[in-house]
C-alpha cells in the first residue's frame, strides 16, 4: 500500500495512480485531470505573478508565471486537500500522515530552489535568489491552504473531481 494514497482525497487518489498505474486508467480520466489542473493553474498563476511582485519588486511575464506555478499546484493543492479534508472533519492523525506532510516540506525545498533558479531580474539579469525563492515556495504554499479550503467547500456543491 501507497502510504500517500491512505485514505487519500480524490484528486489526490487519482493523480498518484495515474502516475503510477497509467493503463488502469482511460484517456477521459486523464484528459479531465489534466483540465482540471490547467484551470486551477490559471489562479495559481496570478499567485504566482503577484507574489513575485511583491517579493523581488518586478512582475514576469504571465507564459513563465503560469509555467512555473504549475509545478507548485502539482505538488501542493492535492496533499494540502487531503491534510485539510482530514482537518476539517477533524479526524488528522500526524500518524497517519507524516510521510505526506514531510512530502510537502521536501516539495517547498524544491520548489524554493526552482524558483531561485528559474525566476531572473529584469535589470541585472541574474537569477532570483535562494532566500527570495524560498519565500516565494513558502507563500505559494500558505495560499495552498485557503484554495484548498475554497475546493472542499465547491467539492460539496459540485463534483470536481
């Protein structure tokens, strides 16, 4: 047994399988996933720009902003959904998810680093900054939790996923 698929949210569920079992799945399954990633992306995009902004002092341009906020939604909006859905019916166990939560501090570090990388100012040219990177994983990270809460609440009127 998967220990990130224990008692997983759906979209959490199906995002593992259908990276770790792609032939139990149907191209509709995975159409519709990737749909759903892309437009939530378009949100955490705009996080993604604005945040940027107000760390570094300059805004990208949006293609490389919704570039590499897809990373951080992958890595983040699917686990925090299964933390919070376990928060909000107040049945988290730090047992039972400890290799999820240290997976998403292992994704911060990474996407920190990323974006350290990947993100360069305009004027010097040069890259972004471990510690403005970091900030910026961290942010993106904090915003995960409300957007989280936000699909919870639409998941019980709607079927996202």
């Amino acid at each position: 047994m998967n220990p990130l698929l224990y008692k997983a949210h759906p979209l959490l569920f199906l995002s593992v399988d259908l990276l770790i079992n792609p032939a139990a799945h149907s191209q509709r399954e995975a159409a519709r996933l990737a749909l759903v990633y892309l437009a939530l992306n378009l949100v955490w995009a705009a996080w993604l720009w604005w945040g940027v902004k107000k760390t570094a002092g300059f805004a990208p341009s949006i293609v490389l902003a919704y570039a590499l906020a897809l990373p951080a939604l992958l890595c983040y909006q699917a686990a925090m959904l299964t933390v919070l859905a376990d928060v909000v019916a107040h049945e988290f166990h730090f047992a039972d998810r400890f290799i999820l939560v240290f997976c998403i501090f292992i994704a911060v570090q990474m996407l920190g680093v990323l974006y350290a990388a990947a993100i360069r100012r305009p004027q010097a040219g040069g890259p972004l900054g471990l510690a403005d990177g970091f900030g910026l994983a961290l942010f993106m990270w904090l915003l995960s939790l409300p957007a989280g809460l936000a699909l919870l609440a639409l998941e019980l009127v709607w079927k996202i996923v």
